[in-house]
C-alpha cells in the first residue's frame, strides 16, 4: 500500500473552541490509483488533504494517528523526512493554480527553481524536463517564458500539474482542481490527470464535491462527512450501489445530464458542527433511516461502510430513491 | 400569447484601450410566461452580458428589448422603475447579495418601498415570499441576520427578494453553483415551483448543461458572442446539431461509472487568439470545418424539427 492512514486527526483553533476538522480517518491508497475524497463542503477533505501534504493554514495542527506513505510514517517524523517527502514523493495541486505559482516569476523559473533545488537536476536537464513536462500536460513549452497571468484558467491548471509532477511523485494530491474550470476544460484538465496515471503510473488524491467528477475520473472513492469517512471501495461499487445513506443522499442530489428531468432529492439539513461532536452516527441528525441506535452509538468503519443499517442497504437504496424519503416533517 | 420579454439582434460592444471586444453578437430570444429559457456556454461567451442586457443593467450597443410588448431599449433613470420591478435578478453569491446589516425582514421590505408598495401590505407579502421559499414559521427567521443563516437558506431569502415585488420575469445567473451539492437540489425545485405557480418567464445562465436540462425547456448555446445553437433542451443535449454543442454535451461527467471518456470532438483552447476577418467563429477547433467556414459566417437558420442552428454543415429546412 502506498499511503495508510489510521485514526487520523486534525484540530483546528477558532474563537469558539477547537474544531474536530479530521477527526479518526482511515484511508488506503493503492499505488498507481486515483482515490475520490468526495463530501459537502466543511466536511474536512480539503483539510485531510492539505494535512497529509504537511501544508496545513497556521490554525491548524495533526493531533493524532498514523500517516505510513512508502513505509515512512509521516506524523511526527523529523522535518528532513518531510522535506524530503514533499514535491520529490508527494506532491500537491491546490483549487486556485493561482496559489501554486508566483505570479511574478515566469514559469521557466518556478520549473527550475523545483527541478534544480529540490530535484538537484542541472540547469540544461532541468530545462529539457520542464519543455518535456509542459508537453506532457498539453502546454507549448514555448510558453514557458511566459508569466501565469499570461495563461487562462485551464493554461494555469495544467501548469500547476506540470509542477506538481516535476520530480515524477508517487502521490499527487489535488484539491478541487478542476472546480473553477469550465467544462471542456474541466474534462481536458482529468483527461491530463488520467493519462499521467496510465502512463507513469502516479497515484492521486482528487478532492471533489463532484461525484460525476469521481465517476469519471476515479479507481476507488472514499466519501467524507463530518471529519470522517463514512463509506469507502471501488468507485463503480460505491457509486452504483451506495450503503450509506448519506452516498445515497449524494448521488439523488445532482442532476444528470442524460437523466430525467424528475424532481431532485436535497439532503435537508446542515452538517454537524465538529466543536463538541455528539456521540452516535453524525449524520444521524439528517438521515431518514436513523434509529434509536445511531444517535447514542458511533458505527464502526465494516467493510468499507460505516452504519448501523449497512445490511438493509439494498431495500433502503429503493427508499432513498423518493423524494417523500427526505422531506422534513 | 405575447413573450413575456423579446430581445432582437442584441449587441454589445466593449472598448478598453485600443481593444474592441465584440461580447454579444446578433442575439434574439423570447421567453414566454411559464417557460424557462437556458443560455449555457464557457466563461467569456456572452452570456452573463446577455442577461444583463435583458434586465437593463448594461446598455446594449444595438438591438431592442421588448418587454410585456413595450419597446423598453431607450427608456432611462425612472421611466425604467415599473419595469425593475417585473423583471428581477437573482444573484449568483448568495453570501454578498444581502446587506450583512440588515435583517432579513428589512431586506425583504427594501424592494416593497422601492417600487412604492404600501406600508400596510408589506407584511402580508413578506409573509407570503417566506412561505414560498419554504423558511417557515417565518418568524423564526425574519429578525435574523445574513451571517445566522446557512448558504442554503440564503439563497432563499435572495430567491424571496427577488420574488416580493412580483416580477413576470426573473434571471438567474448561475443560480447555486455557490451552493453545497446538498442544498442545490432543494433551491433548483423551489425556482422550478415558482416558475410554474407564479407563470413567470425565467432565464438561466449556466455552464452547467445537466443543471439546464433539469430547469429549462429551451435553450441557446453561445461561443463567443453569438448563438450557435438554439432548441428543446432535451433534444440538443441528446442530438446536439453544432460541432460546439457536442463537444460541450461531451463533456460533461456523469454520476455513472460506465460512460463515454473519448477524446472530446474539439481542438485547442478558448484562450487562442480569436479569428480574425469572416468565416465561423469556431473553425479553428472545430474537427470538421472545410472551406466554405473561413470564407462565411453561418447564420442561425431553421433546420430539421424547427431547431436552429449556425453551421454550414447542416442542410436548411427552409428549401
């Protein structure tokens, strides 16, 4: 395996108490593999991502659990691990290519800076890498002179993947990175993404609220709420045959564009907020199936799903499929 | 019965520094009342400039816009408040559309003084938009601030803002791609139940063609600056007629494991410098052009079951 996370925590500081943001995640992911860490937002998978890169906002710290990655545990470990961890092994794409790249440096520059100081690669390789690299990602290396406000969105993005990738990591993980593009570039951008997979072999992380995104894009999905993951397998498993109830939830929520035009199905409700979490299921509050059980017990992660009803999955996927399921009393 | 609101030629013409910037092209629509229009395309397209120009918030640079069958497009200042008042816009960022000052009741009275609506009947009528949007009991709500409610919630409010002064028309922007995936749903079928309750005539503009087939029965696809194409939405995005259209159906996911992931059928990028001089906007990506598309421009011509489309490879109907 080449990424174990066990019992996984983050804590964030805020004015009204510290904030469970990650709080107990177990996730796996295979190399060579593209994982979906897939909730609403506030669910704490762009936190869970930026904390296993080490790129956590200063409010926040790593309070528990384990992070194996290429068999080096990462929580505690020294800053050289780290350092050399970071960009050489794993590597990160954030939402905005805006935060990735400096906007006053030409992006020959930022290449280098990556390919030469951390990769130790000399300037005349350095170079022919990052010409090799723009092309990977569908740039003209002859652009590479050129600032990033030069580039448009989707130029920016690619760019970013193009950095990401320099040192030719094991572990991408991106943070919505195809969210603010539009939807041919959308589609570019994952098709850039899924060809690097295939073609060299790298794992990736894709943080999304889409699940058409992790439909298209995705081995393997993990699907977050609350700080936790709820429910986790083979994309084609979890999509097709959801067991928890919140998956469920996910997937009547979005419109398809090749479905019907039948009503959609919100998830009433608003995620629990991770200060003085409650015992029991934390999506119990908003579920239509919860029983007495789910607001006094906390389920356990069994066979990819984490609910009290994971054996009644098949008849509460029929339920959940009509509206009346989920409207409020 | 009379369109609700028509637009015929629609211009718009930018000018910064030596650059002129030909945002809007020769657009015509209508929209009747009960019916849901879409515009979809990629940022840059004209869209947003469009629905603007429909509700007066940019001045076209030629054209007309007929309103409940009055010519509207050289009314000014005042002479344009009876028609504020009918055609409403609902923001797209639902967390900076509200004054943070103010409560919710205040900002849901601002609109009723505004277009002179007596005092007496205010709170009837804010009564009446709260239960629309499904914020109900509404005094749990009304002496609440911005920031003590959920983005979803917002979003009803401004969805209630726009529907106090009792518009025939309303344009939505975007409309919840601000929102959580969870709450979009419910906000997409309360537009949809007001529209059809209330007969308004709605416009949407979206990137998004899965979230337009879901609210509108017709829509125009735009690339850069005109329509390309025009139809019933569930016959373009199942047989789309454009090269555009098709590549833009393509790509967009969907929530399945088993689909389509071929190469889209579309070259280069929007950002490559526009084509100069006549011939079709989209040649240069497009797979299939030929001679004729950089010699003329397609015009938007009725085609095959009174669809229209801009495109040389289509036959005309018209005979």
């Amino acid at each position: 395996m080449l990424l174990t996370v066990r019992n996984f925590q983050v804590h964030y500081a805020s004015r009204a108490g510290m904030v469970r943001a990650v709080d107990g995640v177990d996730l796996e992911v295979p190399a060579g593999s593209i994982v979906g860490l897939v909730g609403e937002s506030g669910c704490g998978k762009s936190t869970l991502g930026r904390a296993l890169m080490g790129v956590l906002p200063e409010a926040a710290r790593v309070a528990g659990g384990s992070v194996v990655f290429e068999g080096r545990e990462l929580v505690g470990a020294a800053e050289r691990v780290r350092r050399d961890v970071r960009w050489r092994r794993m590597s990160f794409i954030p939402q905005t290519a805006m935060n990735a790249l400096d906007p006053v440096l030409r992006l020959r520059v930022q290449m280098l800076e990556v390919l030469m100081e951390r990769g130790g690669f000399r300037r005349g390789e350095a170079l022919a890498r990052a010409e090799g690299l723009f092309r990977q990602v569908g740039l003209d290396p002859g652009r590479l002179g050129d600032y990033p406000h030069q580039f448009s969105g989707g130029m920016r993005q690619r760019a970013s993947i193009a950095l990401a990738l320099a040192l030719e990591p094991a572990l991408v993980i991106a943070d919505e990175p195809v969210t603010a593009l539009d939807v041919i570039v959308q589609r570019q951008v994952l098709d850039v993404m899924r060809d690097l997979q295939a073609r060299l072999g790298i794992a990736m992380i894709l943080v999304t609220h889409d699940m058409a995104v992790v439909a298209y894009a995705c081995d393997r999905v993990a699907v977050m709420y609350a700080g936790r993951i709820v429910e986790t397998g083979l994309a084609a498993d979890v999509l097709e045959r959801p067991r928890h109830p919140y998956t469920m939830g996910l997937t009547h929520a979005f419109p398809d564009v090749h479905g019907g035009t039948g009503e959609l199905v919100p998830i009433e409700g608003s995620p629990p907020v991770l200060i003085d979490p409650q015992p029991g299921c934390r999506f119990a509050a908003r579920c239509p199936f919860a029983m007495a059980q789910c607001f006094s017990e906390t389920p356990a992660m069994v066979d990819g799903v984490a609910c009290w009803r994971a054996s009644e999955a098949a008849a509460l996927r029929v339920a959940a499929a009509m509206p009346a399921t989920w409207a409020r009393a | 019965m009379r369109p609700v609101i028509e637009a015929e030629g629609l211009e718009k013409v930018f000018r910064s520094g030596g650059r002129v910037v030909r945002a809007v092209q020769g657009v015509s629509l209508a929209v009747r009342a009960g019916e849901a229009l879409g515009i979809v395309g990629e940022s840059g397209c004209g869209k947003t400039t469009t629905a603007r120009m429909l509700l007066r918030l940019e001045e076209p640079s030629g054209g007309r816009i007929v309103f409940e069958g009055e010519d509207i497009t050289q009314r000014r200042g005042a002479a344009l408040l009876p028609f504020r008042a009918r055609a409403q816009l609902v923001f797209q960022n639902p967390f900076d559309a509200l004054n943070p000052r103010f409560t919710i009741r205040r900002s849901l009275a601002e609109p009723l003084r505004n277009f002179g609506v007596p005092n007496e009947e205010h709170a009837a009528r804010i009564e009446a938009v709260m239960a629309r949007v499904r914020l109900t009991p509404t005094a749990a709500w009304l002496d609440r601030h911005p920031h003590e409610l959920s983005g979803g919630q917002l979003q009803r409010v401004v969805l209630a803002r726009a529907l106090i002064p009792g518009p025939k028309l309303i344009v939505a922007d975007e409309p919840v791609s601000m929102l959580d995936v969870s709450v979009r749903a419910g906000i997409l079928n309360l537009l949809r139940t007001a529209r059809d309750e209330l007969g308004l005539a709605a416009v949407y503009i979206s990137h998004d063609l899965a979230l337009i087939r879901y609210v509108c029965e017709r829509t125009l696809v735009m690339y850069l600056g005109r329509v390309v194409e025009e139809g019933p939405t569930v016959d373009l995005i199942e047989r789309p007629l454009h090269p555009y259209t098709r590549a833009l159906v393509a790509a967009v996911p969907v929530p399945r494991v088993e689909q389509d992931r071929a190469a889209l059928p579309i070259k280069g990028a929007l950002s490559d410098a526009p084509l100069a001089g006549g011939g079709c906007a989209f040649r240069d990506r497009c797979l299939q052009a030929f001679s004729r598309c950089a010699a003329e421009a397609p015009g938007l011509r009725v085609v095959e079951g009174g669809r229209k489309v801009a495109c040389h490879l289509e036959p005309d109907m018209r005979g």
